[in-house]
C-alpha cells in the first residue's frame, strides 16, 4: 500500500467511457485526461473498447504505459464498469502500472442487483463477479452523494486525493472532464455529469 504525501499538484489520470448504442456489441471511446491537481490539464489518452467486452483493463494499461506521463502517481475511475459490463480488474491494472487506483461512484451500487444482471447475460458470470468484489469495499465520502473505493492506498489518503482533485463539482476534474469528452465524441456534443 502507498502511503506517501499529497501534494496539491498531484499528477492523475481519471478515465470515463463513452455513450453507446447496442448491448453486446460495437465499441466506444475510453478517456483519460491527465492532471495536476485540479488545475492544470496535461494531456488526454484514449482507446477504443468493446462495449461488454473483456478488454477495458487491458486498454488502460497500454493508454498508461506507453503514455509520455511517466509522473503519475494515481488511476482514477468512474466506477468500475466501461461499456456496458466491460469491468476493470483494479488489482491487475494498480500492478501492471505501480499506481494506486481510486474508484469513484456517485450512486452507491447495488452489487446484488449487478451480479443478477451478470448472472443473467453473461456466460462468464463467475469471472465477472469476481472482478466486482475484487475492488474492494464501497466507502462513503459525502452521505448519499459520493462513494469511494481504495486499492493500494489507505482510504483516508484516497479522500484527501479526492478532494484535492475536485473543483466546482463533486466529481474530481480529471473525471469530469474524461466524461465531457468520451461524450462529446460519441454524440458530438458533451453531456451534462
């Protein structure tokens, strides 16, 4: 687990998905925009993923390791499902690139209701799951409004990172702003968080 100081010009990347059209099938955009801070915007990396597919993971490894931001010190993400049910294996991707990994989530999910729906179109259900429950526990930060969860960084750090990111919303900006752009290239304009 890293335990280190926070600095207030940190240097994140927060990656978001794309909107898309059809379950099981097609692709949309993964975002990652690279910031210091809550400041200043340092770049932009992208992929393509397959919407409920099994390759989100993989696609942020390569954005993160072939990037030129060789200074990151944290993975942010909203949430850990990308198009669709295309679920991010947290322990895979905090070793695969050294960085601790924060997921934030607006609504607090329901996992029973998320395994049912697994359970239900995936023949890889199992696997699935397990990925879920392997992101470790779902902690509050504002009641009702923001939740967390911390891989490889003790939760009270995880907290001063998000609020050190954050600006003029409850989502940290590296966050907000993957989200503008995921949709705005998958709609043509950005949509409202």
């Amino acid at each position: 687990m890293h335990f280190y100081k926070i600095k207030t010009q940190i240097r994140v990347v927060g990656f978001d998905d794309g909107t898309f059209r059809f379950k099981g099938r097609g692709k949309t955009i993964l975002v990652g925009v690279v910031m210091k801070g809550n400041e200043e915007v340092l770049g932009v990396l992208t992929r393509w993923i397959d919407v409920d597919g099994r390759d989100a993971t993989e696609k942020m490894i390569d954005a993160i390791n072939r990037s030129r931001f060789k200074d990151l010190r944290i993975i942010m993400l909203k949430g850990i499902t990308y198009g669709g049910f295309n679920l991010i294996d947290v322990k895979h991707l905090a070793e695969e690139t050294g960085l601790p990994v924060i997921v934030v989530i607006r609504k607090k999910p329901d996992l029973n209701a998320m395994e049912r729906a697994l359970r239900k179109h995936f023949s890889d259900a199992e696997e699935r799951i397990a990925l879920l429950r392997k992101a470790g526990e779902v902690r509050e930060m504002i009641r009702g409004k923001l939740y967390y969860q911390a891989f490889n960084i003790p939760p009270e750090q995880a907290e001063e990172v998000i609020n050190i990111t954050r600006k003029n919303s409850l989502i940290p900006e590296p966050l907000r702003l993957a989200h503008m752009i995921a949709s705005a290239v998958m709609c043509g304009e950005s949509r409202r968080e």
